[in-house]
C-alpha cells in the first residue's frame, strides 16, 4: 500500500500562496511588511522533517519577486524520501500574479513549469524531462499571491466567527480552488515545539473540506500552521528550522485507519457491509454505481464480469477525454495501448490485457509526484496513483471510458488511502485495481471520490477522523 494522498500533505507548503481575494485588503501594504527572508520548520509527529524558506526582493516598478524553496523528508514503508521545491513569482505594485516558475525533484520525478497571466486566464507548460504539455486554467479574478506574511488579514477589524470565501489558483494541481476562512479570534496559544506562549489571531480554513489551523502575530506573520495527518508548521530562526532528521516517523501507517471488528474471508463473498462514521462537515456521495449507503451503513456488491465479451459504453466524453495528466492523445501512449491489445478483438478483454500489462510492468515504489501517465510509461515505476493513471490513459486511448477512483482499502487489519479504476463495459461501471491485480476490485475497496488530483486531495478531509467498522456479509 502506497501513500494515495501524498498532495495533500506536500500540497500545504503551496496552497495558499496564490489568490484570488474577495477580501477588500491593502496587498501592497502585506508585501511591503513581508520583504525579508524567513523560514517555517515543517514537524510530523513532532519531528522537524524539512523547512520551507521564504525571501521577497522588491522591484524598480514597486512589485516583487518572491523566492520560496522547500525541503521535506517523508519516511514512507521505512524508506526516507526526500522531496524538494522550488517557486520563483513575479509580482505588479498591486501585488497580482504576472508570471510564476516552478519546479519539484524527488526520488523517480522531475517536474519543471511556468505560467503567465493574461487577464483571467493563466496559461502555464510542464515538462517532466522529455514531455512537454501546455494547458490553460480559467479563474474568476486575476490571481493574487500571498507569502508567510498575511498582515491583510488583520485590516479590516475582523470580529469572532467572521467567514469570508477565497479563491486561488494552486501550482501543485495546477488548479482553481476555493477557500473559506474563519475568524477565531486573538487568543493565547502554547507552541509546543518552542515550550512558548504568544498571543496570536487564530483563523480556520477550509480546503476542499480540509481543515487547516493557521496562527498570526499582530504583524500578521504566520507563527503556526497544521494540517491533517498530524503536519505542522512552525516559524522559527535558520539555524532550527534546518536542522532536520533524515528519518522520522513512517507517514503511511500514521494516516491510516484501524479497522473495527475482523473482516471476514473475502475471495468467495459477494457483498459486505460496514458501518462508516465520517465527518459531518464533509461531502461524499458514496451510494453509487456498487456502493449503497444508508444511514450510516456501508454494502458493497462485487460485480459480475461474465466471461463473454462486453462492450464500452457510448457517450461518457469526461471519462474518454485526454488531459494535463492522463494523455490518452499521446502517439506514445496510444502506441503502446496497440501492441498489448492487438491480438485482442472486444473490449472486456482489452481492459483485461491492459490490466494486466500495467500491472505486470510498473515497479511498485512510491513516487512523490503529481501522477501523469506519459512520465510513468517512460520511468515504469509508480504507486496506486501511477498505476491509476497510466491505465485509464491506456484505455481511453482505446475509446473505453475510464474513470480514476479514490478511497481505502484492506490490509493487515488497517484501512489505507488508495487509488484505483473503473471502466464503463455493457452499460455498467466495473472497478479494478491495477496495483493489486484485481478484476474487479475485492470487497475491501471503500471509494471516496471519483477524479484526478484536484477531486482526490478531497479525502484529506478524513485524515484522522474516519472510522470503519466490519459488519461482514451482507444478508
């Protein structure tokens, strides 16, 4: 099992430094008070595992150019990985986004990309070593960027339990999201990690139904910050923040969920049920396609694959469609799709072959990345995410809708986040997991969310706070 959900995590060094404010705030006046080099040490589990560095140098025209370099070091299965970042940002006077480079290395991945923006639009290429992919993202509003300094916040006499809404553009995903903030108010907090007390402006944010805590000082610099799964971010001098371990503790069984009760024999059952708590501030539409949910009671039904041959389901263009990051229009994708499916006449056995291949031919090693189908071909090497995504490129560029799938499954007496496929074959949505080599997917597959990257961070909602409980079959 392999971290699904690893964007979510590295996604908080970002996800906040690009928006779109509906706030009436004075940026110029934030940047101004926020042009010095500072640093934020990253904790796990009261670990500092990497660093996050800011510096912001003005400009003759009174924009700025904001640094920002990022190191982390995530313990996955026992093995350190470590992941590094770097975003360069040009800024007008008023503080608005005019052009971005961004780049990401870690273990198996290179990602480098830069954008500008035009109006409302920002057009932006990637390339990930020998593929190079061009794509545009339409937003509201021109996008504002934001540093560790959000002194904005703090001028417009914010009372307890004020909310106000802030769209953004996110680097990581390369899309627009939307963020709402609450106003706890100005209270004493303990930083753990310094044995310190200040008195600091507490705000709540919500991301994609993530909850995430973030403590200013009157200046408005960010003193404190946690997200799920137990990351925090600490402001400290230099010397501390960089002074990190190489191997903390392990990230995948911190995030996952203990099962309640034992599950039984599942290789000759049809149907399961379980009793899911989730989060009542959360959003998941879980009775669908083999799923039905009621009343807090969870029945999955495997299908039926008959042996005869299916079919792909017409119409369905979202799940046939190529995109930044499943490029079923690839040549090199689409050839390979060819030769594992040309001695293959229908459509239930392409998917079978396909399957097959993937599973047969990617290394099964984490890769701290966003997953995109061409860089998995040439590296053949991935986890559930790269599997997921190599696969439904595969097959959509065969005219088979497929749809990437997000959720938990078993292992060991422990719930994990994971991803895998559905394929639409006779009319019907059929899972499979090509990490697992299963068709379909076994009972113990629980999905979430349907969609890439920007749908998936969704499940970071349930970090820490879902609980599963076995009922076993299903009478």
């Amino acid at each position: 099992m392999i971290l699904a959900t690893w964007a979510i995590l590295f996604g908080q060094l970002l996800n906040r430094d690009y928006f779109v404010k509906t706030l009436d705030i004075r940026e110029t006046q934030a940047i101004q008070r926020g042009r010095e080099e500072s640093f934020l040490g990253i904790y796990f589990k009261q670990e500092r595992i990497g660093y996050v560095k800011n510096r912001m140098v003005g400009k003759d025209d009174g924009g700025a150019v904001l640094y920002q370099d990022a190191v982390l070091h995530l313990n996955i299965l026992e093995t350190t990985y470590p992941v590094s970042m770097h975003l360069q940002a040009e800024l007008t006077k008023g503080s608005l986004l005019e052009n971005f480079r961004f780049s990401l290395s870690s273990p198996f991945y290179e990602l480098n990309a830069n954008g500008a923006v035009h109006d409302n639009e920002v057009h932006f290429t990637m390339n990930t070593g020998k593929d190079e992919v061009s794509d545009m993202i339409q937003l509201n509003e021109p996008p504002f960027i934001s540093t560790n300094m959000r002194s904005y916040l703090l001028q417009n006499d914010l009372k307890e339990g004020e909310k106000f809404k802030i769209p953004y553009f996110d680097p990581v995903t390369m899309s627009g999201k939307e963020s709402i903030i609450e106003y706890k108010g100005f209270k004493k907090e303990l930083i753990y990690e310094q044995g310190r007390i200040y008195k600091l402006h507490h705000f709540v944010e919500i991301i994609s139904g993530i909850r995430i805590n973030f403590y200013l000082d009157e200046k408005g610099k960010v003193i404190k910050e946690t997200s799920p799964a137990g990351f925090v971010f600490i402001s400290e001098p230099e010397f501390r923040a960089t002074d990190i371990v190489y191997k903390g503790t392990e990230v995948l069984s911190s995030v996952s969920i203990p099962a309640i009760g034992r599950l039984p024999d599942i290789s000759e059952l049809s149907s399961i049920r379980y009793r899911l708590k989730i989060p009542e501030d959360t959003t998941f539409d879980l009775d669908q396609d083999r799923q039905t949910y009621q009343d807090n009671i969870l029945v999955i039904n495997k299908e039926n694959v008959p042996s005869a041959s299916l079919a792909a389901c017409p119409g369905n263009d979202n799940e046939l469609r190529s995109t930044t990051y499943i490029q079923s229009d690839s040549p090199f994708i689409m050839k390979q799709a060819e030769s594992i499916v040309k001695s293959v006449t229908n459509d239930l056995e392409k998917v079978m072959a396909l399957a097959k291949w993937v599973y047969a031919n990617l290394e099964k090693k984490p890769v701290l990345s966003i997953p995109d189908a061409v860089s998995t071909l040439r590296s053949k090497v991935g986890d559930c995410n790269e599997h997921a995504a190599l696969f439904a490129a595969l097959s959509r560029s065969l005219s088979i809708p497929t749809r990437v799938v997000a959720g938990v499954t078993y292992h060991e007496g422990m719930f994990y986040y994971h991803a895998w496929n559905e394929v639409c074959l006779g009319g019907e949505w059929i899972s499979l997991d090509t990490t697992k080599n299963q068709l379909p997917a076994d009972l113990t597959h629980i999905k979430f969310v349907q969609g890439e990257t920007n749908e998936q961070i969704k499940i970071g909602a349930l970090l820490g706070r879902l609980k599963i409980e076995v009922l076993g079959e299903n009478s």
